[in-house]
C-alpha cells in the first residue's frame, strides 16, 4: 500500500517518472540534434508543434480558474506563466511562427488546424482535457513537470545544429534560446507547486501517473512526426 512521501523522495519519483520515455531521447530529436534533418522537416515540426504550444496559456488559464484561492503563489506563477507567452516582448507562437517561416513553410499553413498529424490533435486534446477536468495540482504534474520541464534538455541538444549546420541567425532561433532559459524556471516552479500541493497519498499517486501518461504523449507526439515526416526519407537516404 502506498504511503504518503517526503519531499525529497517524491521529488525523485517525479523525476524518475520522465526518465525512460524522456522525448529528447526519441526518434525525431535524435535525428535533429544529429544534424540528419532538413529544413522541409523543421517546417513541418512548427506547423505540428503550434498545435501543442498555441494554445499553452488556454490551458494554463483553465488550471488557474479551477485553483483555490489559497494557493497564491501557484496562482502567481500561472499568472507569470501565461504573460510570458501572450504578452511578455514577442508572443512565444510569433517566434515560433517566424522559425517556421525560415523553414520555408507559412503563417497561414502554421495556423491551420488540418497540417498536422492526428497524434497532434489528439495531444492537443489531452491538454485540454487535462486541464479542464484533472485536480488543478494533477494538472500542473501533467503540463508543467510532465511537459514543459522537459524542454531545456531537448532545446539544448537541437539548438546547436540550427546554427552550426543549418545556418539559422539567432532571430530565427529565438523560440528556442528563450524556451530553454524560462523553461527551466517553469519545470522548477512546477515541481514546487507539485511538492506543496499534493499532500495526500492519492494526490501524490496521481501526479506521479499522470506524469508517466505526460512523458509518454510527448514521446508519442514526436514519433508520430518522425514516422510521418521522417522516417522514410532517413531510410532513402541510407539505400
């Protein structure tokens, strides 16, 4: 039977929770960070990629209006969260809008709902449905320590290839320099947010499945892109 954890143990099992289907290790970022992919590839990454992260602060909002308004600094953070990305100097989807457009793609094929995999639109539908529905802590688990605190690691491995290899100017970039620095804070402050809140045995389990299930959507978002996108070009390549 499970018992209620400290801190510092609940920490690890958050952690471990991520390790083994942590998405920086998956097919499609693999081939990124070895430099295998092309510009095409990355065009069809952004138009994929807004679906998940457009709507972020509409899920973080829907956590927000759900929290109890004891909780004043998970609150906060939410708040903070939710500027930076609508609000806070460039829009994050402009940026990524404008990475995608280096790529050759366009804003318009960016924001259309019908470029991009069913795995897509089903993650994105997961995000809203936990957001909506989940224990707003639960919530938290799932899209900022299950989600956005894996961010920085895969960015850091990504990011060196565009300008290396692929030629991209930092402006071009910036969606990544920027989500690697404040991802870092969010995954942080999540995991805090996480460790106040979840004070009971179910709670704590909870967070920590809803985790696994995190950590395994994003993975299966980016082998979605890999397997669509990807793959089959990699495998002429190799013949």
């Amino acid at each position: 039977m499970a018992e209620l954890l400290d801190r510092q143990e609940f920490r690890r099992q958050m952690e471990e929770a991520i390790k083994g289907k942590h998405s920086k290790a998956s097919p499609f970022a693999v081939a990124w960070g070895d430099g295998k992919l092309t510009r095409e590839h990355f065009a069809r990454w952004a138009e994929n990629h807004f679906k998940y992260v457009g709507p972020f602060a509409d899920y973080l909002a829907n956590i927000y209006s759900r929290m109890d308004d004891t909780w004043t600094e998970a609150k906060d953070f939410l708040l903070q969260n939710m500027w930076e990305e609508e609000l806070g100097g460039d829009r994050h989807t402009d940026l990524l809008i404008r990475f995608a457009e280096a790529c050759g793609t366009t804003r318009e094929a960016v924001e259309d709902p019908r470029q991009a995999t069913p795995f897509t639109i089903g993650y994105q539908g997961w995000c809203y449905s936990v957001s909506l529905r989940e224990h707003p802590v639960v919530a938290v688990a799932a899209l900022v320590v299950g989600l956005e605190s894996q961010v920085p690691d895969i960015y850091r491995r990504q990011t060196p290839p565009l300008r290396e290899k692929y030629g991209f100017t930092d402006e071009e970039i910036e969606f990544f320099d920027l989500h690697i620095v404040s991802d870092e804070i969010h995954g942080e402050r999540g995991y805090q947010i996480v460790l106040d809140h979840a004070t009971t045995v179910e709670l704590q389990q909870k967070c920590l499945e809803i985790i696994r299930v995190a950590a395994r959507m994003r993975w299966g978002y980016m082998e979605s892109l890999y397997n669509e996108y990807v793959k089959q070009d990699l495998e002429a390549v190799a013949q």
